[in-house]
C-alpha cells in the first residue's frame, strides 16, 4: 500500500493511503511524532507478514540450484486470514512473533 504525507503551514501531517484515498489516522492533522508512529507500526506490520512467510514458505517460491521449489499447500497468508479471524487475534500474532524470535534467536 503506497503513502500520500501532506504537510501543512503550522508543521502537520496527513498521511494518506494512495489505494483508498483515506488517512491512516482519524484526526484531520496530526503531529511528526505521530506520523512516525503510524509509519513504524506499519514498517514492522510488513516485517512481520515476511517473518511469517519466510518460516512457513522456504524453500517454497524461491529457485535454488536451477530448481523451482513449490510453495507448501498451507502458507503464510492462510495462516494470518485463520488468525484474524480469531476472536482473540491479537494475542494469535503476538504468540506467533514471540515463537519466531526465540525459534530463530532473533536480536529484536
């Protein structure tokens, strides 16, 4: 999803999405420290999604050797539409980052 940032006289910010034309936050103007905010969360929402897809899909979608490999027949987003859907998926994705930074000793 790609980002519109405006920037008005008094040092505000919008940021809008360029797919749906709406701002990612509710106030009309907010302030650089929470655009950054809003920006981080949705830098480390995508860095998750590909943790995510690396764990569960490798070798899957990647040629090593002159071979194709498959994707495996449960993938990664699968998992995350079952784990939204969830009545407590917050706690889902939170579990799930923890098990794949102690599962891969991640410094993070």
């Amino acid at each position: 999803m790609g980002l519109t940032v405006k920037k008005n006289k008094q040092g505000l910010f919008q940021l809008i999405s360029t797919i749906s034309d709406e701002r990612l936050h509710e106030e009309k103007w907010i302030s650089g420290h929470k655009a950054k905010k809003i920006m981080i969360d949705r830098a480390f929402w995508k860095f998750f999604d590909e943790m995510m897809q690396i764990d569960m899909e490798f070798p899957g979608g990647y040629t090593c050797e002159g071979k194709r490999y498959p994707l495996p027949k449960h993938t990664a987003d699968e998992e995350k539409v079952k784990m939204l859907k969830a009545e407590n998926s917050d706690e889902l994705f939170e579990q799930k980052y923890v098990e794949l930074k102690e599962k891969y000793d991640l410094d993070i």
